[in-house]
C-alpha cells in the first residue's frame, strides 16, 4: 500500500521556517503571500497480507503517525492510503 | 488562492531522515514498512486579482518553489492551487 503522510504545524504553534519563508518571498519579489506553514511530507510502502481489513492499515498507519512520525502535541497528521 | 506544495528527495538522492523512520519502526512493532520518503508540505496563501489567469498564479508558484521553497538540484516539487 502507497502511503502518504502530510504533517502539519498546529494552529498557534510557532513555526519559524514559515514565518522565515514569508519574511524572504517580497525580496524576490512575491508579494501577497500569507499563512506560510512548514510541515513534513512523509511517503512509505507498507506490505499488508491481501485480506487484511482496509480498517487495520488505517489503524496501523494512525498508530506510525502518533508514535514515530508526528508529534501530535504540536502537529496535526492526515494521511491517504492507496493500493499500489 | 489556497496554496499546497509537495517536496520529495529525488530518487537516488540519499534521505537520511527516511533512512532513520525505517530503521525504527520495526522496534515499535511496525513490520514491513519500506521506501520511506521524507519531504515537505508546505501550505500558503496567496493574494491574487480577480482577473489573474490561473496560468499567471501557477507560473509565480513554480517560480516560488524553484527559487526558494525546494531546491531543484536534489528535490522534486509539485502544488495544488485552490480557490479560496
């Protein structure tokens, strides 16, 4: 299964690669960009016997995210799951 | 405009980030979990005028990426734009 995972600072978390990325954009001349927040993009392979519930690898890739790959103090996860 | 960009380690390029999830999951009981990728997701809102071609505002965004939010040489980078 083709996993994706996209992490995100959550609201009222500070996140100084965005407010750094929002302070050089008008240097370059971009203007008009706000809201700038930096999080993580996280693929993987997971290899699941064929009969397994879609419901367990949901699970399990829930269970990857709030012990390894997020921090689920100060970051918000979703992820999609695709046969592949 | 409702911005997302998506950036990935170019394949053959080494992911040390990837390197340690994979090497870690097998100890929190996570089995058979491969080709782990770690990039960037990075969310923006940009101001627009009404009468902006959409082709102007992802041309400004892929310049965007290319000269400050990924580097080209060993990152590949894609975005969605949504109106907002």
């Amino acid at each position: 299964m083709d996993v994706r995972v996209y992490i995100t600072p959550k609201k009222g978390i500070l996140d100084p690669q965005g407010v750094a990325i929002e302070r050089s954009l008008p240097a370059l001349g971009f203007d008009g960009v706000t809201d700038v927040r930096v999080g993580k993009f996280i693929e993987l392979q997971v290899a699941v016997p064929n009969d397994t519930p879609a419901g367990d690898t949901r699970g399990e890739v829930d269970e990857m995210c709030r012990k390894l790959l997020a921090n689920p103090i100060i970051e918000d996860y979703t992820f999609t799951i695709d046969d592949a």
